[in-house]
C-alpha cells in the first residue's frame, strides 16, 4: 500500500479580532507557521476570536488512476473536541507541494462562503471526524471520499485544508477555545514515523474506485480459490472465456 507524505504542511491563522465573523471570514489570515513539529486546528472565541486552519499539499502527479481507496492519517497530539473535515483547496492558492502556504491562502478553500456554513457549499472530501476517539499516541485515520481519490488522480497537486467541523466549517460560535492538535512534517528524525502521510491502494486501469473495491470483494468471497495468486495480468482462454489469475472477467 504505497504511502505519500505532504511536500507542505502549514498552519495559516487569524487571531486578535473583534467578533467571531471578523475571524471566520476574513480573506486573508494574520500569519502562518511553517516550521513547528505541531500543526493546529483551533477556534477561539473570548476577548480575542481566532480561527487556526490547516493546508496541506501533496504530490500526487505520479498517480495515473484514481486509487480504490486513501486514507489520510494525522498523528494525534491532544485535543478539546474541535472536530475535522478535509476540504478541497482552491487552484489559486499560493502554496503546493514545494511552495508554502501563505497568509493570503486563508480564505483559498473551494466554495468558501462568508457568514454561512460551508455544508453543501465546499468540496468535501472526506466526513466530519468527531474527538470521541481521537488517539494521541498514534495516526488517526480519516477515510478519503471518491471525490478526493479522483483529484489525486487528476491534479498534479491535491491540495487539502483540515478545519475544525464543530465550528469553523458550521460556522458555529465556540463557547471557548477548542484545538486539536496532531504531528506536522518538521518532527525530529527520532518522530518520523509520526509524521501525516496518506496512504492508498492503487487503482486499476479502467475502473472507477468503486469497481476496484467491489473486484476485491467478489475475490475475497471466492475462498480458497481466491487466494494464494501473487502475479497479475496472467490470463488464458477456457471454454470462451478469459480467466485471469483464476477469476472469470465481469
């Protein structure tokens, strides 16, 4: 299962505004941070409102099909019950996977709507990840939906933004503070392995993600006769019909 690090991990921010609008809909952010080992998703809404967001990019150009399935895993840190969703990123956004994220970028999330909730409005792609079991001490995994497997495939650059569910994306007013936090790629060599990553299965040529996993699972429920094959593309001919690695072509 082939895995593919972020070239670009950037916190971009808001803080010191006057009301939770000003802080959620602003075009551009107040800063960024490109070199902390923590990346943060945070709303804040006392005395001083700020909104954290997370943008990511990913190099994605060597994926020629959609993969059949991807998952996006972030190292937990802590957290108060923020919770996430992945969204698409605009085109226009200044960072990639070898430029960083700019303050500018703030705003740089497909169909971003000020003073609404983005449901319905943004490119999702993946569901709301609640903090209920939300793991500190390992990746956590959010499940890609088909939208983001097809952009992998056709965007030389798949680049995502993670907010905060709960708030920032319903446009919910935080009571208080509420972060969750999880590893970013400046971690030290000794916490590589913490770094976020997405991991994929390879799609098939031909196939939507979808016909890949529902090949998988006629395989899988073919037992003993479906196991134990490690080559591919082996076929012959028996009575009219192509049977490749033992399975009959659909």
């Amino acid at each position: 299962m082939p895995n593919i690090l972020p070239g670009v991990d950037t916190n971009v921010f808001i803080t010191g505004q006057p009301n939770w609008a000003a802080a959620r809909d602003a075009t551009s952010g107040t800063g960024v941070n490109n070199n902390s080992s923590i990346l943060s998703v945070r709303t804040r809404s006392f005395l001083s409102d700020e909104v954290y967001r997370v943008f990511m990019a990913f190099d994605t150009s060597e994926i020629t099909v959609a993969p059949s399935s991807a998952t996006l895993k972030l190292f937990g840190h802590n957290s108060d019950d923020a919770g996430l969703i992945v969204v698409k990123v605009d085109a226009s956004a200044t960072g990639d996977s070898s430029t960083n994220f700019v303050a500018g970028d703030f705003q740089k999330i497909v169909g971003f709507s000020t003073g609404n909730s983005l449901a319905g409005n943004t490119t999702d792609y993946s569901s709301a990840l609640g903090m209920g079991s939300w793991d500190h001490n390992d990746h956590n995994e959010i499940t890609l939906n088909a939208t983001a497997l097809q952009d992998m495939k056709d965007l030389s650059e798949f680049k995502i933004a993670i907010l905060s569910y709960n708030y920032d994306y319903l446009n919910v007013l935080p009571g208080a503070a509420k972060t969750t936090n999880f590893r970013s790629m400046n971690v030290s060599a000794g916490q590589a392995a913490e770094r976020p990553l997405i991991s994929y299965v390879a799609g098939v040529a031909g196939d939507t993600p979808a016909q890949a996993r529902n090949k998988r699972r006629r395989r899988r429920s073919k037992g003993a006769r479906g196991r134990g094959f490690a080559s591919k593309n082996i076929s012959v001919v028996t009575g009219g019909k192509t049977v490749a690695n033992g399975f009959s072509e659909d």
